[in-house]
C-alpha cells in the first residue's frame, strides 16, 4: 500500500556492467583478452569503429601465422618482405585514419565559420534594419510637421479670404456669444464702444440714503438695542484691588498654574 519515488533515475544510478573474474588456461590466449583494454564508455558498447579495429586485429593475427619461421636462412628475407608490406599497409590506413580525422575537423571548422558568418550577417541585418527604422521614424515626423504646417497656414489663408474682396459678413450670433472674447463679451473702444461713459446710470439712489429726512426716518425705525450700545465689563478671573489692578499673588497663582498645565 505505500510506494516510494527516489530522486535519481535508473540511468544515473546504474554502475558499470560487471565483468566476473577469470581464468586464463596455460598455453591457450583467448580473443577475448584482446578486448580488455575496452571499457563502458570508452568503447563499449561497441560501434563501427571497434567492429573495425577488431577485424584488423584478427587479420593481423592470421597473417603473423603465416610468416614463415626464423631458423632457416632462406625465409629471413621473405619474412623481412612480407613485414615490410605489412608496415607500408599499416602506415597507408595510419594516414587514410588522418586523412578522416583532418576531414572531420574541417568539416567542423567549415561548420563553425558558417555559423558565425551567420551570426556576423544576421547582426549586420539587425544593425541596418535599426538604422533604417530610425531614418524613417525621422522621415514620418518631418512629413507630420510639414503637413501640420501646411494645414495652419490653409486655415490662415482661408481666414484671410473671406473677407478679401472688402464684402460685409453676416452677424453670427452663435458664435459670438460661444467666444467670450467677443464683442459681445469684451467690446472695443476702437469700434465705437466707451464702457466709462453713462456710468452714473448704475448708481443705487435711494430715498432713506441720500437724504437727510430719509436717514432721520431709518434710524427711528431701528431698535434702541441698535442705536444704544450697551457694554457690561467682563467679570475678571481672578482676585483684584479697589482700584482694580489685579494682586501679584494672583498673578503668580496664574502663572503657576499654567506652569502646572
């Protein structure tokens, strides 16, 4: 009923194969030995290139038992041929093996190179396409200034048009009282218009202020509590004299207590 989840996966905690201890019997050399020096990882599994290199171990083997023995005089210099041949085969595969190896290497090479020409012209395009956007944001700006121009200087012509030819105009009166700097609102002197003058016309006349019968008849009609100001001296707060002046013990008591506070 309870299940357990470790924190690695198998492939991270599985080890290296086990290989069993052995016996090797006198006088025999297994195969097998010849692929000690291969390990997991290094070699094993085995690809093509170990498939390889085994087949040219077993060749060289079958062809060291065919070179002829040392003891007889006549065979030294056809074992000396056949081990030279053998030497120019093994140097030839040396250098087919380093011919691969320096294609590999310039084929990674050719690779990168590409990649970072890549890189260098994709940065360039970048860089340009950037430059290009700048000049147009530039240009769009200038094309809406111009325009924004072209457009006040129409509304200006227009406006100087109307009235070219010297013609009167009909009164808006919607729109005079919509601009309050109007005539309506804000009249000129220039045009005929002194807003000082009949300025008297605004002033209040009234019976009961600018006569003196007026003035004695409002103030009879007012109360006595208007006209006769009564004033009652406020009590004061603490002890005084007959000639009220206040004591220097008040005073002191005054100021202790708001010492106190």
């Amino acid at each position: 009923t309870l299940g357990t989840q470790t924190d690695y996966r198998d492939g991270e905690a599985q080890t290296d194969p086990y290989s069993p201890e052995y016996v090797v019997p006198s006088g025999s050399v297994p195969e097998l030995l010849t692929l000690a020096t291969l390990i997991w990882g290094q070699g094993l599994p085995a690809g093509l290139a170990e498939v390889e290199m085994i087949e040219r171990a077993r060749e060289k083997r079958a062809w060291e038992a065919t070179l002829p023995a040392m003891d007889n005089a006549s065979q030294i210099v056809k074992r000396r041929k056949m081990m030279d041949d053998m030497e120019r085969k093994e140097w030839a595969f040396r250098e087919q093996e380093i011919e691969k190896l320096q294609e590999v290497r310039l084929e990674v090479l050719k690779k990168l190179l590409q990649r970072r020409e890549k890189n260098r012209n994709e940065l360039d395009a970048k860089r340009l396409d950037d430059h290009w956007q700048n000049h147009q944001k530039i240009k769009e700006e200038k094309i809406k200034k111009i325009h924004h121009d072209c457009a006040l200087m129409l509304r200006k012509l227009i406006a100087k048009r109307k009235n070219v030819m010297g013609k009167l105009e009909r009164r808006d009166i919607i729109k005079e009282y919509t601009d309050f700097a109007s005539q309506t609102y804000a009249p000129l002197s220039r045009i005929g218009y002194f807003p000082d003058n009949h300025s008297e016309r605004y002033v209040v006349k009234n019976f009961y202020v600018n006569t003196f019968a007026g003035l004695c008849e409002l103030e009879a009609s007012l109360p006595d509590s208007v006209t006769q100001v009564k004033l009652t001296a406020p009590k004061p707060k603490c002890t005084t004299t007959k000639t009220e002046f206040i004591k220097r013990s008040a005073r002191l008591e005054v100021e202790l207590a708001q010492v106190h506070q």
